[in-house]
C-alpha cells in the first residue's frame, strides 16, 4: 500500500537570507552557530528563478506560487501558509502547520544542548506502522526537522512535505510539473 508521497520541488536559485539582501539578522543558535528557525522570512527576499510552482531556496524555504496557492485554497487545505514577500509578489513562502506524520532518520548526529537542534538529520523515512489506510486528501510534514549543515552550507533544519495518494493526483491533473514524488509504502 502506498500510504502518501514525499513532495521535492525544484531549486529556484534564491536564498532567503543572503548577505546584501536582508535588514533583520538571521536567528542563529549562539553556542553551535547554526539556524534555528526555518520559518523565519526575509522580508527582502527576492525570488530569482520563477519558472517553478514549488520550489526550494539554497538555504531549502519552500517557496510556492500563486497557481499554487489558489489550487491549495480551492480544494480546502486549511493547514497551508502562505505569506508573500513585497519583492517576489505572486511567490509565498510556504509553511504547513501542524499535520505531522511520524518520521525517523538515516543518520542523526551532533546535539547542541544550548538551541536543542542536531547539527546533521539526513535520510528521512516514513514510520508507516500506525498507518491502516492511505493518507486523506491534503498535505502533511515531517515530526523531525531534516538538514545536513556543513560550515558554509548556512541552512535551517527543515520538514519534509507530504500529499496523500489523492492529492497527488489533483496536482497531477493540474498539470503541475516539476513535482518529484517519493512513495511512502507500507
Ligand atoms: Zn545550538
């Protein structure tokens, strides 16, 4: 049975903190350095590729477009932010709230006792146990933050999307492109 499906988009080729373009400093954990909030927005951001409907920032913010974001509205799914940024209108960063689906990593390493964050969470899967039926219709995220954070990879840990069987479908019909689906299987 496939349960649901991992969503990766694409890379926009944007950052949503770089050096010049910000005028708020980025939330860093004092004792290991590293990001500790991924859903804190720039609000200088300013998306550099705009062919994609969802699509990842270098420092991996989800990032989606206004097609997107209406075909979420119109089919209900209430759990889905999206808050635009005055330089990239018709783009919104994109967050899910709670609808977490149990996780497990490859690798987990590092532990900073100061912000409670791993330095490295890498290899996301699913734990499918509890799970009798597909996923229903709409979006969920990962319970684990993921991210491998070398020195000058400056990113965030950061969930993993999930759309149920059915919702994978509607995109599909859409004709969102682009879309990289993972099967989650039991
Ligand atoms: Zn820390």
């Amino acid at each position: 049975m496939i349960v649901g499906y991992i969503l990766w988009g694409q890379d926009n080729g944007s950052d949503m903190f770089s050096d010049s373009d910000t005028l708020m400093e980025v939330r860093k954990c004092s004792k290991c350095g590293f990001r500790v909030d991924y859903r804190q927005m720039n609000n200088l951001f300013r998306i550099k590729r705009k062919a994609y409907h969802l699509s990842f920032t270098y420092d991996n913010i989800a990032i989606s477009s206004l097609r997107f974001k209406e075909f979420c509205n119109r089919n209900n799914y209430r759990n889905v932010l999206f808050k635009e940024r005055e330089r990239s209108p018709g783009f919104y960063q994109l967050l899910i709230q709670d609808s977490t689906i149990p996780f497990s990593a490859r690798l987990i390493e590092d532990y900073c006792h100061a912000c409670g964050q791993y330095r490295t969470v890498v290899g996301p899967k699913a734990d499918t146990e509890a799970f009798e039926l597909p996923l229903v219709d709409g979006s969920y995220q990962s319970d684990l933050l993921f991210g491998g954070r070398m020195g000058k990879h400056d990113n965030p840990l950061t969930p993993v999307f999930i759309v149920s069987p059915v919702t994978k479908g509607k995109l599909h019909c859409e004709g969102f492109r682009n879309l990289i689906f993972e099967p989650i299987e039991k």
